[in-house]
C-alpha cells in the first residue's frame, strides 16, 4: 500500500495539472510548486519550459541543500536566462500557460487578497500585496492558487480587499481542488480521504460542485519519484 502526506497530495495534484510542453512559472517562496513541476518533468511533461523568479529556464533545483526557490542554484543547468520583466511580457501577449501563486484570502468569485487584513486603511495586517499576481491573475492562461492552510478564514464570503480578481484555473489545498465555472468557485474534486462535510465545514462560502469525485491516490510511480527528486521533504516546508 502507498503511504503519503498532505504535502504529497497537494504536489501530486500540482504536478497532473501540468501538461507536456507548457512554459510554467513559479515565484518566491513557491516549495509545493517548484517541486512539483520537477515532478512532472520526471514522469509526463518532460518537455514543459520551467521559468523561475532568479530567471533560470529548465535550471534543477537542488534535492539536497537548497530550500531557496528564488536562489542563484535555480540557475543549475538552466538553457537560457529569462528576466522576471520578461515574464510579465510573455504573460501579456498570451504565452504563459501556467502561473503559481497565492494569498491569504479568497472568495466564491475568484477575487485574491494578497494586500491586508481588516480596513485597507486601518488594516489589522499590511501584506506584501500584488506583485506579481495583479498581473500573472489576469494574464497568464491557468493561474493555479496553492494554499497548505483551508480553513474559514482564507476561504471566505467577502475579501477584505480584492488585490486581483478572476481567471483562476484550479485552487489546491490540503482538503480539495476547486476551480472556476461561469465566474463562480465551484468543487472540482476531493483529497483522498476527505469527506465533503470536511470541506464545507471549513470554507466560509457555500460550496457548490456539479458531480462530487475523490482525486485518486498518488501512485507507487509518483511517490519513488517524489522522494528521490525530493529526499529533505522541500514540499513539507509550508505545513
């Protein structure tokens, strides 16, 4: 029997929405995607066009010492250097299929507040805000969301602010995927071993889904993979 974790689920889940030959992007502090797109490489997408924030193309993170996904070593083996200017610019004209990102707060219409907590005035909390997601969200042809935390306070029926908004391809968490339908978040598929009671107790909007499935497990195949490329558990960093 294959035995996995949260982290191994979400990266597994990651890793299939990746197609062969799309160009991907991840940014800073990005664990669960920069390992999973070295997941797909290994088995399906090996001809997907990995970009990363230090501007590395197809470089190789190191499986034994770097945790880094915004250090020089991302530069391994790279083809071609990539600035993050250029990326902004592929995004634009169409040509970035995948771009990971995130939040703190995201609502039953695809709106993403990376900005603050509380009154944007008088804010509780003042995040780093947009960066890049104002403008990855809107452009790039499948903006996946990954969150390690579901609860009522990240999933939510009002954003305090709406950094971005819209054009989410599939939000990943530790309980579920969710994706964007006619303009609304709606249930694409459960986590193994998590219930639908599970999700709707933790989400602060109505969760509403058209046929109720469960992902299936990672295969023995996906977890060898994952625990060579990936032996220190980099893909655990956000849990």
């Amino acid at each position: 029997m294959t035995t996995y974790q949260p982290c191994d689920l979400m990266t597994v889940a990651i890793a299939r929405l990746l197609k062969d030959g799309e160009t991907v992007f991840h940014g800073v502090s990005s664990p669960l995607p920069m390992v999973a797109i070295g997941l797909a490489k290994n088995l399906h997408a090996k001809d997907l066009i990995y970009v990363n924030i230090p501007g590395g193309v197809d470089g190789t993170f190191s499986k034994s010492q770097n945790t880094s996904t915004a250090g020089g070593h991302l530069f391994n083996n790279a083809n071609s250097v990539f600035t993050l200017a250029d990326v902004f610019d592929m995004s634009q004209r169409g040509e970035l299929d995948v771009a990971f990102l995130s939040g703190v707060q995201f609502d039953n219409r695809g709106n993403v507040n990376a900005s603050v907590i509380g009154d944007y005035h008088h804010p509780k909390v003042r995040l780093p805000g947009g960066a890049g997601s104002a403008v990855l969200i809107p452009t790039a042809k499948k903006p996946i969301i990954w969150r390690t935390k579901h609860d009522k306070r990240t999933f939510v029926e009002k954003n305090d602010f709406n950094t971005t908004r819209g054009n989410i391809y599939r939000y990943v968490t530790p309980l579920c995927m969710f994706k964007m339908e006619n303009g609304e978040v709606v249930l694409d598929c459960l986590m193994p071993g998590v219930s639908l009671e599970d999700v709707i107790e933790n989400t602060g909007f109505a969760v509403k889904y058209d046929q109720l499935r469960t992902m299936e497990p990672p295969t023995q195949q996906e977890m060898q993979v994952l625990n060579r490329i990936d032996p220190n558990l980099i893909r655990n960093m956000e849990f």
